[in-house]
C-alpha cells in the first residue's frame, strides 16, 4: 500500500501516545526503515506488521486497531490532506455512502498504483443501506467499520453498523447494514 497508509499509523501513535511509543512499536515490528514516503508503494506486509505491532504494544485486538485506524483515517489523514476530495464524496452521510463506489476513481489521480477497494451499495431506504466491501486484501473488514464510524463522526451523523456477510463466514465480500438518525 502507499505509504501514506503507514504513515498514517505512525501520526495515530505519535499523535495519542508519543514518539517513545512509535519507536517501540517500530522496533518491535522489525521494520526497517527510518521513514514511510506518501506517494511510494510498499509491500501491504508492512502495514499489517505494524497493525499487529500496534495490537501487542498497545494490548488491544487487530480488530480494534483497524477500528481506531479507520476513524483517525477519516477524521485526520484525509481531512487534513485531501478536504476538498472528502467534500466532494457529499454533503451527509447518505449522500457519501451512495457516492462511495466512485470515490477511488478520483483518489487513483493523486496514487496511480493504486490497488482500490471496491463498493457497491444496495437496499437504499431513508435511514439505512447496505454497504458491500470487495478486496483483494484479506483482513480489512474492521479497518472498514472504523471509516464508517469515522464518516458518521465526519457528519455529526449517529451511526449504526452490523455485519450481514463476511469471507470469515464463507462469503465473497463483506456487506454492512449501515442504519443512522
Ligand atoms: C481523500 C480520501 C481518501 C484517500 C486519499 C484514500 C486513499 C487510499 C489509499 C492510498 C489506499 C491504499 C491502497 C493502495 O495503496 O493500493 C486506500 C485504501 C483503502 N481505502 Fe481509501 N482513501 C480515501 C478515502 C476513503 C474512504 C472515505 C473510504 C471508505 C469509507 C476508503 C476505503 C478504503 C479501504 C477499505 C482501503 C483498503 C484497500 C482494500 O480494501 O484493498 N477510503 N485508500
């Protein structure tokens, strides 16, 4: 992934627990490089090394990593660097979630290697739709859940999540009921 994902991970760190934390972290990982370039690709084992790293430095689940990861992704790494392209996914929560599919259409602009996720949304109604999360990646689901929480916090929008389908559970892609107020 690019390394603006792995940088993002360290700013999470420095940001919440110091830079004592992120040495810690980065030497338990075995990773061994002074720094992550934005826009240069690095092998996705790198970003999962730190993830597990994070989890046993910090005594938390993956899980709980990726969760935290995705809503400082949203709130900090792209609305400090990109709020013109986060403005432009919509204007409510709703709105950015149909738009969604189309998102990293534009994102592939700025990071032309990129490998993107796929969405695709379906049973729209007032208050709820479900989101399907396809990936060449294995283990991003919760990574996915933390950006829904974060896009809820994004618009002020209370937002509920559950698990309708999961490659965990058999099948080919993730689908999330998202419901808000
Ligand atoms: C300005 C905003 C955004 C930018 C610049 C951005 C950029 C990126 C980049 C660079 C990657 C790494 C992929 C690679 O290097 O091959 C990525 C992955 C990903 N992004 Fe975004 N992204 C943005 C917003 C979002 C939002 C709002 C969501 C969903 C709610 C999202 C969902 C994901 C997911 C799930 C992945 C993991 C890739 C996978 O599943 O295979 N992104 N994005």
């Amino acid at each position: 992934m690019y390394g603006i994902v792995n940088k993002a991970i360290e700013d999470l760190i420095i940001s919440n627990f110091g830079l004592d934390k992120w040495e810690k972290i980065k030497e338990r990982s075995g990773i061994d490089l002074d720094f992550f370039i934005s826009n240069e690709s690095y092998d996705d084992t790198i970003t999962f090394q730190l993830a597990q790293s994070v989890s046993e430095e910090m005594n938390i689940s993956i899980s709980e990593v990726f969760v935290a990861f995705g809503e400082w992704w949203v709130l900090k790494t792209t609305n400090e660097k990109y709020s013109g392209l986060m403005q432009s996914g919509g204007n409510n929560l709703k709105q950015f979630l149909i738009n969604l599919p189309l998102f990293h259409n534009r994102v592939v602009f700025i990071y032309p290697k990129l490998t993107p996720p796929e969405f695709r949304v379906s049973e729209v109604l007032d208050n709820s739709l479900q989101l399907h999360y396809y990936s060449k990646r294995e283990g991003l689901q919760e990574f996915v859940r933390g950006l829904i929480q974060g896009l809820g916090k994004y618009f002020e929008t209370e937002v509920e999540i559950e698990l309708l389908a999961s490659r965990n559970e058999g099948d080919d892609h993730e689908i999330f009921l998202i419901k808000w107020q």
